[in-house]
C-alpha cells in the first residue's frame, strides 16, 4: 500500500491540515495517510513555539482523522521513538517495520523551502 506520512506539530490540527489529508487521498496521491504528531519538535528552544500536550495533539489529530475517513490513522510512534525524533528517523522507523508498504513524505508550506 502507498501511505502518506504526514507530520507535523498539529498544533492544533486545523482545516488545512484535513484538506491536505483529504487531496492526498482523492488525487490518488496515497491509498492511505499517517498523520504523525510531533512528540518533542526538534528545533524545541530554536523557534517561539509551545506545544499542547502530546496526548492533547494526538487527541485531536484523531478527531480530524475521523472526520476525514477510515483511510486516515493517527500514529503515536514519535513517543517512542528517540528525541529529538527527526523525519528521516520517523520514515526509516516505518520503512523497517512495515516492508510491505511504499511510504510518500506530506510537507506543509510552512517548511517547504
């Protein structure tokens, strides 16, 4: 399967984020979408930013997600995960532990260039 990951503060989830999620699935982009809450952003200290609680962020993420449709999931795998928990680390984490799915990075506009 084709998963989109999709990362990011969720800080919190907003309608563009659910309208990424949505053309994602409806271009044919992905068969699915990972929306993956930042558990501690790497640049933390770096940037002006507070975070809601990560279980706060998760809470919502998957309030979007069910909005959205089955095809959306919320992974909580950065709590797990070595922190600061980079991108790369995240996809070649989900590389290793699902082989048998083909994984596309999401990028907001906000960390594009």
């Amino acid at each position: 399967m084709r998963i989109a990951v999709y990362g990011g503060s969720f800080n919190p989830p907003h309608r563009a984020h659910a309208m990424v999620a949505e053309w994602v699935l409806t271009s044919g982009a992905a068969e699915a979408v990972w929306l993956v809450p930042v558990f501690q952003h790497a640049f933390e200290g770096v940037h002006e930013k507070t975070l809601a609680s990560f279980e706060k962020r998760i809470g919502w993420c998957q309030a979007m997600a069910k909005g959205i449709g089955p095809m959306v999931e919320v992974s909580g795998v950065e709590a797990r995960l070595p922190t600061p928990s980079f991108t790369v680390d995240t996809l070649n984490h989900f590389a290793e532990e699902n082989p048998e799915h083909t994984f596309k990075l999401v990028i907001g506009a906000d960390i594009l260039s």
